[in-house]
C-alpha cells in the first residue's frame, strides 16, 4: 500500500461569493420605504500552508479535489451574507506549487508559509449599495463572483542540507540509521528503500539533515528505476555525498565505475553541478571492501575528492565523515545572503491606462477585455432588464463605448466582453436606452422624485434666497416649463 506520495495533481475551487438581495422596506404606513437589500457575503479561499509535521503529499493523492465553502446571499433589512470559510490545505515543507504547464506559482519553504491557490469570490451588492440620488429605489442587485478554480501540480522537494546517492544497497540507509535517530527499513536486496528518507545530525554546534535518496541505477535521469521519481529530492541539497559500495559483488561494478555512473546520472539530471561533493567508501569492515578501498582511495583523491572510509557496522569514519559534512554545510548557510524587510513596491498606474481593451478581430467583431468590464459583466443578472441598463451605464462611464467609437465599430457589430471560454456576447446599439421602460434614463429611477420641477437649491443658498423666495421660483419655473435637473455621479465601482 502507497505511504508515500511527493507528487499530486490537484483541482482546487474557491467558494462563489453570494448574490447580493434586492428588497424593499415594508412597514405599515411607509409605503415603499426604501431599498433595504443587504450585500453578499464573500466565499472562501483555498489557501495552502507549510505544517512541519507533514511528511507527504498522500493525502491530497486519495482525494484530488478540494473546495472551499460559498458566500451566504444576502437579506432584507440591511443584512449581510456570512462569509464563507477559508480551505486551507497542509502541505510538507519543500512544496513547490505549478500550474499544469509546469510554471512555478509558489515554492513553500519554512513553517507557515502560505499561497493563495485560488481567491473566494466577491459577494454582490444588494440594492440598497446600489441606491444613489438618481437611483432612489434600485429593483435589482449584483451578483456573487464566482470563485477562482483550476488544477495545481504539487511536487516535494526534501528540505535537507545533505543528500546520500549511491546504487541501490549501496549502504545509504544504513549510515542514516547510525547518524541520525532515524530507522528506515533496512534489507539486503536492491531497491529496499522506496522512499526518501530524513535523518537530522549532530555534529559539534552544527545540526543539519541528511535524506537518503532512493537507489539510482544507469538511465534513471530518463525514467528508468526509482531514480527519476526522487532526483527532486536532491535539489535543495547543499552537499551531495557519494556513497559507494566496496563489497559488492555484481559484476562490472566497483567504486570507481558506480561513481562514474551516478555523476552521468545527476549531469543529465541538471542543475547540480556545483552542489561541493564528498565520498563515503563504505563497507570496509568486510575484508575485500577494505582491499578494494585501499586501490581505489588514491585515484578519486586525485580526481579531487574528499575520501572516508566508512563502515555502518563498526561505525569506523562516521565521525570524520559527519564533521566534513557539518563544516560544508556550516559554510553554505553562511554565504547564503541576509534576507531584508520587505520593501513596498508601489506601481502608480499610467495616466493613460483606461483599465481595459478593445480589439477587434479577424470575423469583424470587438473584443473588450479588462478586470472591471469583465467583473462587472459577472455581476449582472441579465434577466433584469434594470440591471443590464446599470451595467450599460458602467461601460459608458468607463469609457468602453467611446473606445468603440474610436476603433470603428459600428451599431449593430457583434462585442464581446471577458474571456473566449465564458464570454458574453451581444450586438453593440450605443444609443439604446437599456432598461425598462418605466425609467427615464438608463439606471435612474423617478418613483421617488419630486413632482414639481427641480431648482438649483445650491444657488439659492449662496444668494441668501429665502423660503417664500424659493417657492415663488419655483411656481414660476413651473408655469413657465423651465427645469433645472441636478445630475449628480454615482461610485460604482465594485
């Protein structure tokens, strides 16, 4: 049965945020008391986090599909929908997060180090956050956001300081158990270690970790045996340690060749090639290990490697060994540089961004991409014909429509907002008055309005005109047909 698992895919979805509510006020002797319409409520985030007594990926292998909780809508009376509950996923410190295309989005060192697999999305609002001067009594609201979704590849690279490589039997296993308090399995035939395994080591002041990588074997940087599955693991390494077998007994096989051998191995593997080496010839409690150690310690010193001889039964050269690895890893942390605060990067945007674009297309049509029109376009409820007017109004203001203009679109031609996968799509009338037809104006709402015509009340307070003084204006004004509406903008930028 699998125990081990240090590669997964994973489909992550965040919560939906929930619909914003559109309602009206009702209470004896106030009719239409106004828009009382709470907003939605956010959903939740998928986040993974760094747990140092996480070991592997096996979890997330048996169920590879995780969500988080959606947004509660919102309610009559001002009330707000409850926000969903973030998922957040423990990983195995050394996780390195990729989209399926293998593009880094986060490695995950140290614990409680997090990333954001996908964001909640936003609650809508609900007609009383829609409510304006011009807009007393909004009969609609905004739709939730969906939340973010997709597939993750996670892969975990062992956070060791000291990797063991070698052939399978090689006798890496065995080091670890009497260096360290770890006890992996241990057996005399090749491949007993299915799994890398961690082992931490004292020697003096300095503590570091050793991993046992699984045996490679020739073509193993192309698939072959175990060793591709676990070269990850050796990444992160500051020192790699050749451990070599100088009691086998396979044919063809002695130190130098297998050294030869597994140095192709981690050539063709990449990026390894300044990892500092050392040499562990081990077994040489058996009488032809020391034998073949003694022909051979010569010609890898003068290749210029450091050589012990090793052995994990009489425990001959562990402490030289454990000391050399300690001084290489001792001088790695120091050359690694001081990390700084962080430092706040502000980006002003251009003055010339307009936050979205307009191309057009090889059949003729116009595609609007852009953060708000596409936000925007996720928040409208189409089946209401007011709030398509709202989000007409809103492409208006942004200055969609003008852009249009300016690229040659015509009434009539085919515009489509958001991405090619879940775009909308409609047939551009610039001049159409979205929305029904009991509105004056797109998004405005008369119910509400004073029946006589509207005065500058502003004026009036800066000339010091009385009330009486008012009121004679205004009948005037009536009887004469000249009003004077107030225009005055919304922030709708939700």
């Amino acid at each position: 049965m699998t125990t081990f698992v240090d590669r997964v895919e994973l489909h992550v979805a965040a919560g939906n945020g929930g619909h914003g509510c559109a309602s009206v006020h009702r209470e004896k002797f106030k009719p239409l008391g106004g828009p009382d319409g709470g907003n939605g409520g956010e959903g939740g985030s998928v986040i993974l986090t760094v747990d140092s007594s996480i070991t592997t990926l096996l979890e997330y292998h048996h169920s590879p599909k995780r969500k988080a909780v959606n947004g509660k809508p919102g309610a009559g009376g001002h009330r707000t929908g409850s926000t969903g509950d973030d998922l957040v996923l423990p990983v195995p410190d050394g996780t390195v997060v990729m989209d399926r295309e293998g593009n880094v989005l986060a490695d995950l060192v140290g614990h409680g180090t997090s990333f954001v697999a996908a964001a909640g999305g936003r609650g809508g609002l609900g007609n009383s956050s829609l409510a304006s001067a011009r807009r007393k009594a909004p009969g609609f609201a905004l739709l939730g956001e969906p939340g973010e979704a997709g597939d993750i590849v996670m892969e975990l690279k062992s956070v060791a300081d000291v990797a063991l490589v070698g052939y399978p039997s090689a006798g890496k296993s065995s080091l670890i158990s009497v260096l360290s308090a770890a006890k992996p399995k241990i057996a005399d035939y090749p491949f007993t270690t299915l799994i890398p395994n961690l082992g931490v080591v004292t020697a003096g002041e300095t503590i570091y970790t050793v991993a046992d990588v699984p045996g490679l074997i020739p073509g193993a940087s192309q698939g072959r045996g175990l060793g591709l599955e676990f070269l990850r693991h050796v990444e992160r390494c500051s020192v790699l340690v050749h451990v070599l077998d100088c009691a086998t007994l396979e044919p063809g096989r002695d130190p130098l060749t297998d050294l030869e051998t597994i140095e192709a191995e981690l050539t063709e593997y990449g990026g390894l090639d300044d990892r500092p080496r050392l040499v562990a010839l081990n077994k040489v409690d058996v009488p032809d290990g020391q034998d073949l150690a003694d022909i051979t310690r010569a010609s890898l010193e003068e290749a210029g490697y450091r050589v012990f001889e090793v052995s994990a039964a009489s425990r001959k050269g562990l402490r030289e060994l454990s000391f050399a690895m300690a001084q290489i890893v001792s001088e790695a942390r120091a050359a690694k540089p001081v990390e700084e605060n962080t430092r706040i990067v502000l980006r002003p945007k251009a003055v010339d961004d307009a936050g979205f674009t307009v191309t057009e297309t090889e059949d003729g049509s116009y595609h609007v991409r852009g953060i708000k029109p596409e936000r925007w376009v996720r928040q409208t409820d189409f089946s209401n014909d007011e709030a398509v007017g709202y989000l007409a109004d809103r492409l208006a203001r942004l200055g969609v429509e003008d852009k249009l203009w300016k690229v040659g679109a015509k009434e009539g031609d085919t515009v489509i907002i958001g991405p090619e996968e879940n775009a909308v799509v409609f047939d551009w009338e610039p001049t159409m008055a979205a929305g029904a037809e009991m509105l004056g104006r797109r998004g405005e709402d008369h119910r509400f309005e004073n029946p006589r015509p509207a005065v500058d009340r502003r004026r009036e307070k800066a000339k010091g005109r009385d009330a009486a003084e008012s009121e004679y204006l205004a009948f005037e004004a009536l009887s004469s047909g000249r009003t004077g509406a107030i225009d005055e903008g919304d922030d709708e930028d939700h």
